[in-house]
C-alpha cells in the first residue's frame, strides 16, 4: 500500500511539471521575466538605463553567456509540491501526521511560501541582496518556530552532543512558537547554508535539479526503510516533479529555475533533514557535492574578503567562478555532460548509502567530504593552470 502510494505521488509530480511547465515558461515571457545574457545587463548599467548594486553586478558576470532564457520556472515544481503533498497527506490513510503536527507544517510551508514569493519578486525585479538574505532569515525563522529540531548531534568518532537544552514554548491564541536552544541556532544556521549551497549549485543548465533528483530518490528509499514515510512521500513527490521540469530545463535549456526555484528547493532539502531526523546524515551524505563545493568556495572568498578589507557578511554576497560546475568547464566538460558527471558521484554515494549498514554513516561522512574536497582542490588547480597557459 505504501509503496503504491509513493509511485503515485512520483509519477503525479511528473505529469504536474509536465503539463504546469509550458504555462510558467508563457507567464514568464509574458511579465518579461527572462534572463538575458550578462552583456546585455552590463551594456544597460554602463549606459544609466538600469541600476544594481554591487553584488548584483557581480552576480550577472559569473553566469554564462547564453540566449535569452524565461525564468520563474522554480513556480513549477515549488507549487506542485505544496499542492501535491498537501492533498496527499491529508487524504492519505497510510500516512498520519497527527493532529499536533499540523501548525508545524504550517509553519515549514509558511517558510517556502516566503522564499517563493522572495524570488518571484526578485527574477522579475532584481531586488537588492540584502532584501534576498533577509527573505532567507526569514523563512528559517519560521521553521524553527515549529517543534522540528535536533535532539542531538553525533560527531564522528566521538560520542553523540545533546541539543535541546532549553525550550522556549509561546503561545499567540492557538497559534504555538515552539525554541529549542541549542539546537534551533545548529537548524538555522544549517538550512541558511543548505539555502546558498543549492542555489549556488545551480549554473549551468540542470546541474542543481538533476544531482537533486538523483539524491532524492535514494532519499525516497532511505525513508522508506526507516519507516519515515512522510519523508518518502514528499521526497518522492519533488524528485517526479523535478524530473519533469528536467525535460524543459535540460541543456539547451528552456526555462530556468530562478531564484523562484534555487533558493526554495535548497530550504526543502535542508529541511527533510529535520523533519525525518533517521535522515540527517543521509541529507548531508546525498548532497555532499553542493555542500562541500559551497564550503570550499566561502574559503576562497574569505580570503578575498580579508586581502580586499572588505566586511566578512560579504562572502554571502559576492559571486565569482570558482564553484565546480565552472571549473569543468575550463577543463572542457561539455555543460550537457555536466549534470551528468555531478549526479555520477551523487548515484555512488547513494549506493554505498543504501548497502551499507546505517552505523557506517559516521564513517562515510567525513571521508566523502575528504574526498571530495581534494578533487575540489585538484580540478580547480588543474582548471586555473589551463586557464593561465590559455593567456600565455
């Protein structure tokens, strides 16, 4: 019965990004909400016809120069998924969420509500960065105003850290602020980073929605064998819808993510890791690649941060081409092959997820992140050292 019922959520998220995508890419063209290619926006700011800050700026230059492309397309699936988990939740018989989880949901999609609104804003207007992180404090706010959180933490090789050593319960009317200290402070800081590290990831055409498809189906399983099936349903919702935006978004792409889709799926994905808490390390594990790539490139720009003089929040804010998905392509990765050669690793590491006994993951964690930290290093010294014998 569970399983049917996971199936059917798939291939409903599927058929719903099949058939809602061409709408999102006519009401993209239709409000102007296209991305032009980055010369196009310098030409507008060198000649006064257009203002953005620095950031922006930055922002622009490190996208690729390609054809005029409708964004918003993250409305697609982000939509999808709150209409089709919702209903589905509700109306199954399998899965019961309990009455006394209902406002903690209401909270967590009070939260993706925020960042989707923040980002269909910010593809049509370019709002101001600031604007962008304080819709990201926001929404993980919100979150932590549920009773999800962490009870505990366990460090590899050492023994497990309490969290919840204080709670704060608050009361508006029936509405319910549930604090957990320390823990909501790891889950807010966590979901932000989760927030960036997707977003991030998202530079070339599928890269970000192709590996997080790969990962969320052995996500799907992982829940499943845990008996999270909450988890597994949704899981296995996003993943059908994300493989149905995968066929318009696919190199060369028709509609982009947008920030209406990028910074929302990163908060999704970060936060499956709390609601299902068995799947904590499961999430950190399947999204290695984003998470570790993020990680290496703030190192790389706290060092440009701290040579230019300029304040340490900046490196939440300046863009650059360091992340992995621009250093293949200085090797001369074709960028179709790209989503391909990320979502390899992510199909891997969920084999090893899945076969290996779940007291493993302590292991695996650190090692993955070793790994791949030192491919990082090796491909980007490989990817400066062609890029310098180019200009020789």
């Amino acid at each position: 019965m569970i399983t049917s019922f996971l199936v059917g959520g798939f291939l409903i998220g599927v058929v719903f990004s099949i058939l809602f995508t061409p709408w999102v890419i006519k009401l993209a063209e239709a409000f102007d909400v296209v991305r032009y290619p980055p010369s196009y926006y310098l030409s507008k700011v060198k000649k006064g016809k257009q203002k953005l800050d620095r950031y922006k700026i930055e922002a622009i230059k490190r996208r690729l120069e390609k054809p005029p492309t409708p964004e918003w397309g993250g409305i697609a699936y982000v939509v999808g998924f709150l209409i089709i988990s919702a209903v589905g939740l509700l109306a199954s018989k399998t899965i019961n969420l309990g009455a006394q989880y209902i406002v903690d949901y209401l909270w967590w999609g009070l939260g993706i509500l925020v960042l989707l609104i923040n980002g269909i804003l910010d593809d049509k207007f370019d709002m101001p960065s600031v604007l962008q992180l304080f819709s990201y404090f926001l929404a993980t706010l919100f979150f932590i105003f549920s009773s999800f959180s962490i009870g505990d933490i366990s460090i590899p090789f050492l023994a497990k850290v309490p969290l919840d050593w204080t709670t704060i319960s608050l009361g508006i009317g029936s509405l319910k602020i549930v604090i957990t200290l320390w823990s909501d402070v790891i889950v807010f800081l966590f979901l932000l980073y989760m927030i960036m590290a997707l977003k991030v990831q998202a530079g070339t055409d599928a890269v970000m929605e192709f590996n997080t498809l790969v990962a969320l189906l052995f996500f799907v399983m992982l829940s499943y064998v845990g008996k999270l099936y909450s988890s597994a349903f949704m899981a296995a919702v996003l993943a059908g819808l994300l493989l149905g935006f995968v066929f318009y978004n696919w190199y060369p792409a028709k509609i982009w993510s947008g920030e209406a889709g990028d910074a929302v799926i990163g908060y999704i994905i970060g936060t499956f890791a709390i609601i299902g808490r068995f799947n904590l390390s499961a999430v950190l594990l399947l999204f290695a690649i984003p998470i570790v790539d993020f990680a290496y490139v703030l190192l790389k720009r706290i060092k440009r941060v701290l040579r230019t003089h300029r304040r340490i929040i900046d490196i939440f804010k300046i863009s650059d081409r360091n992340h992995l998905h621009h250093r293949l392509l200085a090797l001369g990765v074709p960028e179709n092959k790209i989503p391909f050669v990320e979502g390899a690793v992510t199909a891997i590491i969920g084999v090893l997820l899945v076969i290996l006994p779940h007291q493993y993951r302590k292991v695996m964690l650190p090692v993955v992140y070793l790994v791949l930290l030192i491919a990082l290093i090796l491909i980007d010294f490989k990817a400066s050292k062609q890029r310098l014998n180019a200009k020789l």
